[in-house]
C-alpha cells in the first residue's frame, strides 16, 4: 500500500514569504506537514546562487518527501478582513446611492427575506470567487451563520464568522428592537461559538454587531463583554460616513470609538471596519486599546463615504488590513484590487509619491491583514505558519523586468494582478489549479444565485 508522504517540498521560480524581512527566494522552496509550513528558504540542494543563503526557515524534513515542482511565484494566501461575502445575491442592487439610503431603500428590505439555503449558495459563489483571486482568508459579518460555516468548509476555504447582531425587521429605529430580541441573538451567536468555533481548524468565530446607530450602546457593551469573555473578535462598522459621525456626535456628544471606551468595548480584540472620519482623540484611542482597522477603499470611494487616513493610522501604529466590503458595494471580493487602491489613493491623500510603497501595499493584503485577526500563522508563509498559499504566474508580460529582488513585489503590487492567480492551497489542501475552483461547482452555484437573487428583489 502507498504511503502518503509526510511532507510536500514545493519548489518554485520564486517564493515571497511576505514575513517582514523583504526576502525574495529566487528559486524557492516551501514544503508542508499537514496545514502547516515546516521550511522556506532556498533549494535545499543548493545551487540558488541567491544573496541571502543563510535565509532560511526549518529544520529538514526527517520522513517522506513529495517533491513538486511549481512554475511561477509562490506567496501567502491574501486575507480579507472585511466582507458580506454573501450578498453575491445582491450584486448590482440599488446603484449609485450613498450608503444610507442604499441600506434602507434597496439592501435591508432584501435582507429580511432571506433563507439560510439562500446565504448558503450565495457565500458558496462567494467562495469560489475568492479562492480563484487568492484570497484564502475572509471575515464575515452576516446572518444565517451556520449556513455560511456549511458554505466555508464545502469549499475548502478559511473564514472568521463574525455573526451579525442588527435588527432587520427595523433597522432604522434598532433601539425599538427591544431588549429581549438582542438577548435572544446574543444567546444565538454564543450558542453558535460554543458549536462551530475551531471547526476543522478552519473556523473562527466571533461577533459581529452592526453599527452604534443600529445597535443601543448599551447592546453593544453587553456583545462586547461577552467576546471579551471569549477572546473572541468584536467587528463593527466605525465611522464609516460623516453624516454617521456628525449625527452620533449631536445626539450623544461624544464619538463612536469614545463610546464605545466608555462602555469597555474597545478593550478587547476589536476590529473597527472603514475608520473614515476619526479624529485625532478617535486615532489615540484605537492606538490605546489596540483596535485594528478593516480598510475598504474601494466601497468607500463607489459609495462616496470618504478617504480613511491610511497613512496617519500606520505611522500611529495601528494593525490595518484590507477588506473589499461585500460584492454590492464593491462590486467584486478582489483584494488585488484593493491593494493597489489603498496605496494610489493614499498617495493622493497625502500628496506624496513615497507614501505606501510596494511592500507596504502587499504588507496590507497579507501579514497585516492576519495582524487585524490576531492571527500570526496568516498571510505568511514561515515555519508553523498555515499551509495557505497562491501561485502567481511570472511568465505574463506584466511580470517583467526582475532585475533585482525588490522587483519581484513591485510587479506583485504595480504591475500583476489576480488574472495571474494560477493554482491555491489552503491548509496544504489545493483548491485551485490552472485558474480553476476544483471545490466548487460554479455553474451551478451561480445558476442558484440567479434564480434566488430574482426572488429576493421581487419579495
């Protein structure tokens, strides 16, 4: 009988840790035991010629070696740190409107009349459309939790469900909810931790309440206390647009993040999702209590919400990744897209050609984005760090010249794009090959999301 090997030695034309030394191994090696990485480094045979020789990363390997050899580069799986990935369903809904009337008018009324069957197909889509992009990672705040769990392990992917706490039915006055319908949800999404949380070793649950002008202050300390309890992630949208902000501020005198200090929210592993319009007490306070933020440039600018002062909040200190928002306000879940979004629009922010360089731009994506979760095994590709990665194709005209090894990220971020996004891997599993989705069947998924997405807008 043929024994599985117990590791893979993947070599590659180039591997880019993404781990905060800059090194570019040209050509490299990563192998894998189990969901892990165990090496990264060059060739062990030697021959690289490379500069850095001693860079390298795990002892060999002592049992059987697969050896596979991959054309291209390799890199970490990217992680999207803010997203509704099921609203595929709602893709292309009520366009050109400004956030607000968009939720009220065209998104929560849609929302309202959703099955868990429903959310099911949409975050299988969803799947794999990140998977094919590269995005192995994603943070969802949305309904139907376990519908997006059944969805997230059929696919092979790895996910943060963050359980939505807003009340659909009226949004627009949640206080009015009552106390007893946000007990009940609370107890729904503790119960839902209690049962999923660590499931397959590639479920991580959370929670996820809306807004402070949709969910009472007082809602909010409670969620926030029992995450805490938990050492759970506390995600929420956080002055997203300046009417938000002017309007929370004129009837409670104060900010969202001072609130939200005030009531104990902000002490634990709190994730502040778009951060537009803060001030500079808002700024000091997310460097105090260590608040990561989830930026969304490109559902910022389509919905005209605002610049995020990407810039100021990395000089402070503070964890940023990316996220794309969800696929109605985006329109897509490309964090490629993002990535070099963040970096143009911060450079016209702050009016400076040096401001967020190539490495920091892929820093965002990647290391910085497991960062935002509390997760130091994402978005790199080092010794004990998650067996997610992705194979870039350097062989398209894009992806050239590479004179030196600083190359190699400015193309990665400048020059290429998700279109070069060949084959993935999630905890050593291949879910992608030669552009493919092998975990999905996407024809059928998107035949689903058609057919319940017409449903949906005519009630």
């Amino acid at each position: 009988m043929n024994r599985a090997p117990e590791v893979t030695r993947y070599r590659a034309d180039a591997v880019l840790p993404c781990d905060g030394t800059g090194h570019v191994f040209r050509p490299g090696e990563v192998e894998i035991s189990g969901d892990s990485v165990t090496y990264v480094g060059f060739p062990r045979d030697g021959g690289h010629g490379g500069p850095h020789a001693s860079a390298t990363h795990g002892a060999a390997p002592a049992g059987d070696v697969e050896e596979v050899r991959l054309s291209g580069l390799l890199l970490p799986g990217f992680v999207n740190v803010h997203c509704h990935s099921p609203m595929t369903l709602f893709r292309g809904s009520g366009e050109n409107l400004p956030l607000l009337r968009w939720l009220r008018e065209v998104l929560w009324p849609r929302e309202a009349r959703l099955t868990s069957d429903d959310v099911f197909w949409g975050m299988t889509l969803a799947s794999a459309e990140l998977l094919q992009l590269g995005v192995t990672t994603s943070c969802e705040m949305y309904f139907h939790e376990d519908a997006v769990a059944d969805a997230v392990l059929a696919a092979g992917s790895r996910v943060v469900i963050t359980p939505a706490a807003l009340s659909l039915a009226r949004p627009e006055d949640a206080a009015a909810a009552g106390d007893a319908w946000w007990a009940e949800r609370l107890e729904e999404v503790s119960d839902f931790h209690a049962r999923r949380h660590g499931e397959s070793g590639r479920i991580e649950v959370g929670f996820g309440p809306h807004a402070a002008y949709t969910v009472p202050l007082g809602v909010l300390a409670d969620i926030a206390e029992v995450a805490q309890g938990l050492d759970a992630i506390f995600h929420i949208h956080v002055a997203e647009t300046e009417g938000e902000v002017e309007s929370y501020a004129a009837e409670h005198g104060r900010s969202v993040p001072e609130a939200l200090a005030d009531v104990g929210a902000l002490d634990g592993r709190v994730i502040a999702a778009h951060s537009i319009w803060l001030s500079d007490t808002d700024i000091a306070l997310y460097r105090l209590h260590d608040v990561a933020v989830a930026h969304c440039p490109q559902s910022n600018a389509k919905l005209a919400s605002g610049v995020a002062p990407l810039s100021r909040l990395l000089a402070e200190g503070i964890r940023v990744g990316l996220g794309t928002d969800g696929p109605a306000s985006n329109n897509n879940l490309d964090l490629w897209e993002e990535m070099r979004f963040a970096a143009l629009v911060a450079r016209i922010h702050e009016r400076d050609a040096a401001a967020i360089p190539a490495a920091t731009a892929l820093d965002l994506a990647t290391r910085g984005g497991g960062a935002v979760l509390g997760r130091s095994d994402l978005g790199t590709l080092a010794a004990g760090s998650k067996a997610d990665m992705v194979l870039v194709d350097m062989e398209d005209p894009a992806f050239g010249p590479i004179h030196e090894d600083a190359h190699v990220v400015e193309h990665v971020v400048w020059s290429a794009s998700s279109r070069l996004v060949t084959d993935v891997w999630v905890a050593g599993r291949q879910v992608v090959a030669g552009g493919r989705c092998l975990t999905v069947d996407v024809g059928e998924a998107r035949r689903q999301v058609e057919d319940r997405s017409r449903r949906l807008l005519v009630g």
